[in-house]
C-alpha cells in the first residue's frame, strides 16, 4: 500500500512538472532559436551576420514571446518565425528580423538604447536582456501602455517606454550607443542621427509604404560623419506620424 501512494506521488509530481515545463513554452523557443541560428547561417552572406552573438541568442532563448502576442496566439504561432498581429494595425517583427536587428546594433552591457516603435515590447525586452537601459517610443497609446504593463509583469526594470512620435527621438536621454528603429520611414529622421553616439550605430528599415525596403546600418563615425550599409530588403510597418493616426 505504501509502495502504491509512493508511485501516485511520483507519477503526480511529474506531470506537475511536465506541465509546468509546457506553460513556459521551452521546447518550442529552442525551436524557435535552432531556426533562427539556421536562417543567420543561410543568410550570413548577405548579412555578413552568418552567426549572431551568444548574447543575442541567449536573449532570445529567456524572453517568453508567448507573452508578448494577443493571447489566441499563446498556444498556436508565439514560436513561429513569422510576424504576427498585435492590435492597431500593427505586427510584433518575425524573431529572425529581431534577433538580426539586436545582433547589427552591436550593443553591449553597458549600452544605452533607443528604439522607436514599441509595439508588444519584446524587441525591447530582448535589448535589455543584455544592455544597461532601454528606451523605447510608441505612436499608439494602447500598444504602449500594455507593453509597458507586460515588460513591468515580466519584471524588466532597465526599460522605459512613452507614448509619442518617435521622429523626434528621446533628446533627454541622448546620447545612444544604438538606436533600432522597427518600422519604416522614407528617409532616416535626423534627429536620430543627432542623438546617435559618435561610434554608435543605428539599424533601420527605410523605404515607402507597402514596397520592399531596405535594412540598413547607419555608423556614426568618431568623427561624426555618417556611413550607411544596407544590409536585407524587409518589410515593416510604416513609420507614422500624429497626423495619420
Ligand atoms: N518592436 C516591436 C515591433 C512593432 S511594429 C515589437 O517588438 O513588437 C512597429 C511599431 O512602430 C508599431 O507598434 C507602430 O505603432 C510603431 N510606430 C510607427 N511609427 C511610429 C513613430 N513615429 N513613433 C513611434 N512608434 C511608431
């Protein structure tokens, strides 16, 4: 009789924990990760990001995505390597183009990083899993305001979001070692460029509404001057302004 109660226990004790290594969607963000190590290498040539840093993947293997999307998407496509609808006519990026886009930006532990365009907050959450504080613009009040909510649930104290137009960049915090813009204007605003770090680098995609743009890197020389590279033709939401609201 003591054997038996001893076996229900254990068998109890691990379908507890089967279940709880479920909710937290491990296996499915390894998935998620192998594929995203797979498509750098397939790309790397025309990257020249064939293998992203061991930060940006570990970043990528402890944010939980899953509570980042509308929650129908919890159980089904949170892992997927696609875009996915986030409210207000706006997509949270395909993991690849973040984990892209965190590794071109070259941040580091003690970077500080703007980035325009909220959206669900896990760009930002990825940043600041490595960097010293994120700073982080959204257009759309709601969007903002559950990101906010989200990251401040999951704990992420090293970022600060505000509802805004990000054109003008976020001047009380400048300057930025990195600055990643995740929706697309026509040209690169300038006063990004201004509060961008000598020896910084900003990673933005630029080109019109519903046309392929291009992924750039623009590098803020010591001196000032400014390089730009791009880097993958993409496509991203626009990049709005308080007036198409
Ligand atoms: N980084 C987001 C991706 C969001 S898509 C994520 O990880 O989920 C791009 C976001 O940029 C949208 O939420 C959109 O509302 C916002 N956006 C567009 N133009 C903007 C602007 N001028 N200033 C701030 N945010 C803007």
């Amino acid at each position: 009789m003591m054997y038996r109660n001893r076996f229900i226990a254990l068998t109890l004790s691990l379908a507890a924990l089967h279940a709880s290594a479920q909710s937290d969607f491990v296996e499915e963000r390894e998935a998620m990760v192998q594929q995203i190590v797979q498509l750098a290498e397939l790309t790397g040539r025309e990257t020249g990001r064939p293998r992203f840093a061991d930060h940006v993947i570990g970043a990528l293997r402890a944010v939980p995505r899953h509570e980042f999307v509308p929650e129908q998407f919890r159980n089904a496509g949170a892992y997927r390597d696609s875009p996915l609808p986030i409210g207000s006519g706006q997509t949270i990026s395909q993991p690849y183009i973040v984990a892209l886009m965190t590794d071109l930006a070259d941040a580091e532990p003690d970077s500080v990083v703007l980035e325009i365009g909220t959206g669900s907050g896990y760009q930002a959450a990825i940043l600041a899993e490595f960097v010293d504080h994120v700073y982080t613009i959204e257009i759309y009040d709601e969007l903002g305001r559950r990101a906010a909510e989200t990251l401040e649930r999951l704990d992420y104290d090293n970022v600060s979001v505000r509802i805004g137009d990000g054109y003008q960049g976020w001047p009380e915090f400048a300057p930025f070692d990195a600055i990643l813009v995740t929706a697309a204007p026509e040209t690169i605003p300038e006063p990004l460029i201004e509060q961008l770090r000598p020896g910084g680098r900003m990673v933005i995609p630029v080109g019109p509404e519903h046309a392929i743009q291009s992924l750039q890197v623009l590098e803020k020389t010591e001196q000032g001057g400014t390089r730009i590279t791009d880097v993958l033709p993409v496509r991203f939401v626009p990049f709005l302004d308080e007036d198409s609201l």
